[in-house]
C-alpha cells in the first residue's frame, strides 16, 4: 500500500474539497492509504468512511496569505508541517497540499529534504500543447522560487529533461528558456547568463529562447522559467483560457435559434478543448528535486482535481521518480559541476 500525507486544512475550499477528493481517490485507486491531518472538529464530520484513511489531529493552519518561512517554524502543530514531518519520519511516501505555495516548499526542502546536488527544487507540471510532436510539455518553475540565480535555470533544464524523458516519454526534449524575446541577448542579467550556461551545455538539448505567446504551440518539450515569470504565465494563461470559454457561452445563448444549433454542432470539439485546457483534470504540480514526492495543486483546485492528484502520486512513487532523479543527479553530477565553474 502507498500512503499519502494530506493538508487536509490548505486550499480555497478545504477541508471540505479535500476531504471530497480524498474519499473519490479512495474509491477510484485501491492500492492508497491516506493520513489526513487537519482540524478534528472540521474534518471529522465530513468524512463518510475510514477504510484505508486516518484523521490525525492538529490544532494550527498555515493561511494563503502566511509568510512561508516563518509560518512552517511557529506552527508546528499545523495540517502541514505534520504531514510534511510524517513523510520525513516514513510514515507516509508522499505529501499533498493545496494550500500555501511556499510553505509547501519550504515544508519539502526543510522537512522532507532536499536531493543532494540539487539547488533549488522547483514546481513542474505537464502543460497541454496545441501542436508540436507531443500533447504536453514540462512547465518550470512555477512559482517555487520567486527570484532565481542563472545557475538554477540552467539546473532546471537538466530536471526538467529528466522528467520528459522518465515520466512523458520523450525522447531527447526540446529545452527552451522564457524570455521577453527569441534573441540571444534579450532580457535581464539573470537570463543572459542562464542562456549562455544553457547553450554552451551537452546535459540537454537547448534551443534557444521562447517567449510566452508561444509555448502553446508545441515548439519546446520543456520550458525553463523563473518562478516569477512562470507562474505570472501560468495564471495568465488561465485566466485568459477561463475568460475566452465564458465568452464564448455567453456569445452562443446571444446569438439566437442559429448559434445554439451551431452549438450542439460543435459541443464535441468544444468540450475536448475545455477538458484540455481545465487545471481540473491535470492534477498538481511536482516539486522536483525533494527526497520524497511532493504535490501541490490550485488552491482553488475542488475535489476532482485532488483525486486526480491522488493518481499522479500513485504514479510518482510506483515509477520510483524520486529515487530515479537521485540516481540520474549522482550520474550528471560532473555535467552539473560545469554549470557551477561558468558562474
């Protein structure tokens, strides 16, 4: 059986969705256990059945708006640092939390540890593409680290590669670097250097620079991205996609006998884009680069999304990804070395 810590207190909707989410997961993957920490007076009435689930109680939670660092040091007693502490003592092989985004990552690279070799770990996740060879790419870092050091891009196109070629399947993967242009020497100090680090590389296949507009389109197999930028791009790319699908309702109800016929036409085609592009159904986002798996989803992430979840951490610590990225850090250690001596 693989067990997974639960945040059940973080997220927009927590506990509540989480619990929900849990209890779908439950039903859906047979080989999961769940520890659910969190505030026995709220999450205890919510669950229907204890079969391969455990409420452990705890008296603190760390809030969206919490300062990261400080809030995982004076609140020990909190839904999360008690699951992060229950995979470090191996009482659980992976954590889950929708709730603070830097907590969560504080919590993985204080508690349950960084991989040795490792920088800075950083939030990826399978991004849907619109053309190109494959249907996703490898998005990082999205928000894990708000300032970033060349040298930590450069080791985020090394991660990156790794998890396209382990985890999707592709075969040596397109690396580009976000950026405010495609030309060699656009944007600030930080990503001048990353790309020279990135270019004058053989740890993987760099090809160039990519500005946001285009990421979509299926011309990188992984995109390399400072957690400022890239989770600005994420939630753009969100909102945007939210935004245009409402308009597009609203445009049909407007328009008439005609439009709404044109709809039911078009419902199919409507619908597999809208699933495609629905945060909902892709589950959360991976902090590579701890010792154990760890999984952030949305905050606003309802119970679908946490069950979907549930599945890629079964996936994760079935696959051995965790012990996969150690050995494959160990054996580029040399390639990593040389990111290190060009800085």
């Amino acid at each position: 059986m693989i067990k997974i810590a639960i945040d059940a207190m973080g997220g927009d909707h927590a506990p509540e969705e989480i619990v929900k989410g849990v209890e779908m997961a439950r039903d859906r993957y047979k080989d999961l256990e769940f520890m659910l920490f969190g505030t026995e007076s709220e999450v205890k009435p919510l669950i229907q059945s204890m079969e391969r689930l455990e409420l452990i109680p705890t008296n603190e939670v760390i809030a969206m708006g919490d300062e990261p660092v400080k809030a995982m040091k004076e609140k020990q007693d909190s839904s999360l640092v008690q699951a992060a502490n229950a995979v470090k003592a191996g009482k659980a092989d992976a954590l889950f939390s929708a709730g603070n985004t830097g907590a969560i990552l504080s919590s993985a690279i204080f508690i349950v540890g960084r991989i040795r070799g490792v920088e800075r770990p950083a939030l990826a996740t399978a991004f849907p593409a619109f053309g190109g060879p494959h249907k996703e790419f490898v998005f990082m870092d999205l928000g894990a680290n708000a300032e970033n050091k060349p040298s930590h891009l450069y080791q985020y196109g090394i991660l990156g590669t790794f998890y396209a070629e382990s985890v999707m399947g592709i075969d040596n993967p397109r690396v580009r670097l976000l950026n405010n242009g495609g030309e060699e020497d656009k944007g600030d100090d930080v990503h001048k250097e990353a790309h020279q680090l990135m270019k004058n590389t053989d740890a993987f296949n760099f090809l160039g620079n990519v500005e946001s507009r285009e990421i979509m389109e299926g011309t990188a197999d992984v995109v390399v991205a400072d957690g400022f930028s890239g989770n600005a791009t994420l939630k753009a790319i969100e909102g945007t996609a939210l935004t245009m699908m409402g308009q597009i309702k609203e445009s049909i109800k407007g328009s008439g006998i005609r439009g709404l016929l044109g709809a039911l036409l078009l419902k199919p085609a409507l619908k597999a884009m809208k699933h495609k592009m629905d945060f909902q159904e892709n589950g959360g986002a991976v902090v590579l680069g701890v010792k154990a798996p760890v999984v952030k989803t949305h905050g606003s992430a309802k119970a679908n999304a946490v069950a979907n979840s549930m599945g890629q951490i079964q996936t994760m610590v079935e696959e051995n990804l965790v012990g996969k990225t150690t050995d494959f850090i160990k054996e580029n250690a040399d390639k990593l070395k040389v990111k290190k001596a060009a800085k």
